[in-house]
C-alpha cells in the first residue's frame, strides 16, 4: 500500500515539519502498510530503526510534535516538565552511528523519557518539580540514566512528578509540583494521572515517547501505570543502580520501566541495567499450570473493584492458571506504620546527603534549607498544600536510634516473613495478584488527593518485584492487574503477566475526556 504511512501519519495533523522528516524515510513501497504512530510500541520503533524503515532524527521530531500538540496545546496534559535541547542533534548523531558502526542495542535511537528526579549530565536539569532546585545541572548521570546512555537510547526530556516524589505534605495533589505545575490523566483531563511517576504514566500513556522511566518507593510506578492503563514495574531492590535518583528511602527506592505493552518494559528494563534475557520469559501460555494466590482484602470493602478482580480470576483459570482464592497475607495492613517511620529517617538521611554533594552557592545545600526555602516561597511553591512531611522527617534523629531499627525490623518482618514469603510458601505460589488500584479520581487542590485501595506496600516494603498491566475500565477509567512475588522473580512476573495480557488485550488509547473543571495549567 504506497503512501498509506504518509497518509496515517499527515492525518494526525501534528505538525508538517516532523510529518516531512519521517515520511521522508519511509519507503513508499513499504509492503507493511499504515501504522498508528500513537500507538507505536517500543519494539516497533526499534524494528523500525533497525531495518530503514525511518530513522532516530525522523522519529524523535515527530515526538516533540505530538508533545506540542498534546502536552503543550489541545488537552494541554502538562506532563513533560522539561525537552532536551539537543534532543535532534543527538538523534542525528545516533542515526550517523548506526551506519558507520552498527547499533548499540536494540535501544539505539529509541526517544524515552525520564522522571524529573533521575540524575543527568546534559542540557536538562534535575528538580524533582522543585523551584528549590530549579536549573541544577547534575555533574554525573544516575546509575539508570547512564546504563541506558551506554545502550543507546536517546532522552527527549523529562517527566513532570509529584514534587519531591509525593513525599512533601499529608495532603497533596498527586501530579502537581511547583515547577512544572499538574499533570493530568489523559483519560479524562479532570481526573489524576496518580504519583509520583505521574508525568512518565501520562506521557505514555498519551504517545508522547516509545516508553518512560519513572521510580518508586511505594506506588510511585505501579499506581500511575494502572491509573493510565498502562505497564508499569517496580524491580527487586538493587536490580537496577540507585545512584544520582533524588531519594526517599534508600531501602525501597528504585527506578522502574513504564511502557505501554509487557515486551517494551522487558526491552527497557534489560537497557537500564536489569540483569536478565527477559525476552525469552515471554510466553503467550505462560499461565498455563502456575500456581497463583489472590489477595482479596485489598478491596473486600470495594464491591465493584470485588467484581473486577474476580472477573481476572475467571481469566486466570481460562488461560490454565491454578487459581488459590483468598490468599491473603497474614500481616495485611500493619506495615503501613512502620513504613512511614522508616522512611521519614531515610529521607532525611538521604536527602541532606544528596543536596549536600551539591556545589556552594546552591539555594539549598540540606533539609532545614529547603524547608526554609519553601516558607520564604509560600506563594509560588505552597499555594495549595504544605510541607508536613518533610517537617516530620527533618525531626527525626540519626539512622541508628532504636525507633528507626526498630521499624526497619518490622517492615522485613511483615512484608516478608508474615506477609509475601510467607504466603508463597504456605500456598507453593508462583506470584500473588490482585488488582494494582482502584480507578483515578478528582483532582483537587484544596484537599488533595482522596485516592482509591491499592496493593503497592508489600512488595514495595520488602524490596520485592510487582508488575502491573492493563486490565479493565471502570466507568471509562483503566484498572490495572499486579502480579507481585518473591525477590528476583521478575522472569517469572513478566511471563505470566505476558500471557495475561495476550489473552485479554485490555489496554486502549485515551480519550482526553473533557469531564468537568480541571485546574489550569501553570504558566
């Protein structure tokens, strides 16, 4: 079908300049057909790259049109914080590699973006949304950033996150940061993208990259992933480097993929350091004979969210799976506590550690700078919520008193030994699922987030791996599938979610739903 590519592509009306670059390497016999460049997955621009079909410059200006378009104009999602500047430049001297060199990996050339706390060494500043940190250029790429460097693939800038990854007040309005302003859910602009990862989950969600990093201490992946319905997951703690990732909590912190099928987060997370073929998990019978636990109480008192999870329970066992109902874990709901503690010692730690290796004349070099900082800036970084959090974490005292180790104790003992081991055990599991959350709600400012059940804390407390992938729509909105289990196991996560999703093929594209009232964009 001649020209059927240029016709798709043009359609879009998402700006002649890109539209003429990438149609200009597209063969006009191509014998594929048209392609939906929203929906473009990873592997198929990386197919695309390796065989001509288009090339990295052609690709990486088509993006920076949808995100004018989408991001900037149209629903004006505001999920990109910042583009790098150099992004065509350095598209074009990947495309020169690759002819002259061959590729890198299968990454070489592939647009991704990352979160707004991820460490570069480039044109792009770091902030985590901060204006405390606004035009800080790190000196040296994160752990991640430079693995992914290394493997060719091209940043076309960062995501936009709850500021401080959603760890700066009890009321916060996830997707929403003093520098870059809300983040909306491309599902329906007036709902919430969810945090912290929420720029990274909108963008893909939206097409605006072939795929994101974000990170997570608890949540920050999978529940902006199942929110915007697409695959998110945390890896096992120390899977990939955690160095140059602004921090929390040093024993729950970690990058993850976010893409919007189970093979792109595959391909992303061997590219950002994963120590694994996970390609070769990928199993469309995957389910066949696993032995699977349901963990019920997460929303035993959520009768439809009920519904939905025991509507994936019927397709677990149609696809072979030996389904164990109500494997719950006997410390359910007690680790929440004992988290909060935890981290609010480690981030404390960790943060004067990291603003600390700044260079003098910085405006805030530790904790009791920056919450200074925020009080003198009241009106542009707290117009709508506090600092309550990082108020607690600056009162809390060195990592070796008894409450802190008394804590840390009890996080491994109830997420591991009387939580996800334990159940794995009793039961001779292969993984636990449940549904990852509810659907997304309101944004509101004025009292913040009021969230839906989810299942992030085990896995998240315990430094186990958890894959979420698109399940359901409830009242038009996604609702994610999790499959968490035992440290290491992200092989075994990624072929049963794998055959899950080929059986259900759940996922769609967004609607941009006007709904009602959303707040601005801010300028």
């Amino acid at each position: 079908m001649p020209g059927m590519v240029r016709r798709t592509f043009l359609g879009a009306g998402l700006g002649a300049g890109a539209a003429a670059v990438l149609t200009s390497c597209v063969p006009e016999n191509d014998s594929h057909g048209g392609v939906d460049l929203l929906e473009l997955s990873l592997a198929e621009v990386a197919e695309g790259l390796k065989t001509g079909r288009w090339n990295s410059r052609a690709i990486a200006a088509w993006y920076l049109d949808r995100i004018a378009a989408v991001d900037r104009r149209g629903p004006s999602l505001n999920s990109v914080i910042e583009l790098n500047p150099r992004v065509l430049e350095e598209a074009a001297s990947l495309d020169r590699e690759r002819r002259e060199k061959g590729p890198r990996s299968p990454l070489h050339g592939v647009p991704l973006l990352l979160k707004d706390n991820i460490d570069t060494a480039d044109a792009m500043t770091t902030t985590a949304g901060s204006l405390a940190l606004e035009g800080w250029r790190p000196p040296k790429d994160a752990a991640v950033a430079s693995a992914l460097r290394a493997a060719g693939a091209l940043f076309l800038g960062k995501t936009n996150l709850s500021e401080w990854a959603n760890f700066r007040s009890t009321h916060s309005s996830s997707g929403w940061s003093g520098r870059g302003g809300q983040t909306k859910n491309p599902y329906a602009l007036d709902r919430n993208p969810s945090g912290s990862s929420s720029g990274s989950g909108a963008a893909v969600a939206a097409g605006l990259c072939a795929a994101a990093v974000g990170t997570e201490t608890d949540g920050s992946v999978i529940s902006p992933a199942s929110i915007n319905g697409i695959v998110g997951l945390k890896p096992t703690l120390g899977l990939l480097g955690g160095a140059g990732i602004i921090p929390i909590s040093h024993s729950q912190d970690t990058a993850g993929p976010m893409a919007r099928t189970i093979r792109d987060a595959a391909l992303l997370l061997a590219a950002m350091g994963g120590r694994g073929e996970y390609l070769k998990s990928l199993d469309p019978a995957g389910l066949k004979g696993a032995r699977i636990g349901i963990a019920r109480k997460f929303y035993e008192k959520h009768a439809e969210l009920d519904r939905i999870l025991t509507a994936q329970v019927d397709v677990l066992r149609r696809c072979g799976a030996e389904v164990i109902d109500e494997a719950d874990m006997p410390s359910h709901g007690k680790w929440s506590e004992p988290e909060g503690v935890v981290m609010r010692y480690e981030f404390k730690a960790g943060l004067n550690a990291y603003l600390g290796a700044q260079p003098e004349g910085r405006p805030v070099r530790s904790l009791p700078e920056l919450i200074e900082f925020n009080e003198k800036n009241k009106a542009r970084e707290m117009p709508w919520f506090g600092q309550e959090i990082l108020v607690q974490s600056e009162a809390k005292g060195p990592l070796t008193d008894k409450a802190y180790l008394d804590a840390r104790r009890d996080c491994l003992r109830l997420s591991r030994d009387e939580g996800i081991d334990w159940v794995l055990a009793k039961h001779g599991l292969d993984a636990i699922v449940t549904l990852s959350s509810g659907p997304a709600w309101f944004t509101d400012w004025v009292n913040g987030d009021s969230g839906t059940p989810d299942s992030t804390t085990p896995a998240a407390v315990a430094g186990y791996p958890h894959i979420t992938v698109p399940a359901a729509f409830h009242r038009g909105l996604p609702v994610g599938l999790s499959f968490f289990g035992r440290a290491w196991s992200e092989p075994v996560l990624f072929k049963l979610a794998y055959a899950y999703e080929q059986e259900t093929r759940a996922r769609r594209k967004p609607g941009f739903a006007a709904g009602g009232a959303s707040p601005e964009k801010k300028a």
